[in-house]
C-alpha cells in the first residue's frame, strides 16, 4: 500500500489531476479544489474516467462555483479507481483554481 498525492492547477482545458497506475487499484479519500484568485469567483468541473466502461464519463462537480478564498470537497466517502482511470478537471479561468487529490494505492 502506498499514499500518493497529486496536484493539478486548473486551466479552461481538462487536465487529468491523476491517473491510475497498471497493476493497481487506488482508493480516492480526497479531492477537493480551491480559488486562489482573491477575488473572482471559479466555476469547476471535475469527473472521473471509466477506463473499464470505454472512458466512460461520471462527474463529481459540474459547474461548480467556488467563491474566492474558499475550496469545496468533490469526493465524500471515498471513490476506488481502477488501472487506467483518471481524475480530470476544468476551470472557467486559467489559474483561478488548484485541485489536490489525495489517494492509497495498493495491487490489484
């Protein structure tokens, strides 16, 4: 088992934050995104990619809006991603928003 951290500061295109390793499973246990701009608000997206289901799309905030100086929490209770699935995200301003995701990986 190993924790990992990934971080990911937010554009106008969708980036993945992270990726699961071949041979791995990985257990989300935070993924939460703040507005580092002091005074605009941020709109957010983030989803996570099936890549078992065709890259298929489920997201966790959509258009989300994140006031400055504060951050929201995407993933409640955890999420378990599988080899090849990713967190992505976007933002509605380049470097208005900073996502951290925290995840255990372990072998599958």
């Amino acid at each position: 088992m190993a924790n990992r951290n990934a971080r990911l500061a937010l554009t106008t295109s969708a980036a993945d934050a992270y990726t699961c390793p071949d041979g791995k499973t990985a257990l989300v246990t935070m993924c939460q995104v703040a507005n580092v701009d002091g005074s605009n608000p941020a709109v957010v997206t983030v989803w996570w990619t099936d890549a078992s289901a065709s890259n298929a799309v489920t997201r966790l905030c959509l258009s989300t809006t994140v006031i400055p100086g504060d951050a929201i929490s995407v993933v409640a209770g955890g999420l378990v991603l599988e080899a090849g699935d990713k967190i992505r995200a976007s933002a509605s301003a380049t470097g208005d928003a900073e996502m951290s995701v925290c995840v255990i990986e372990e072998d599958a």
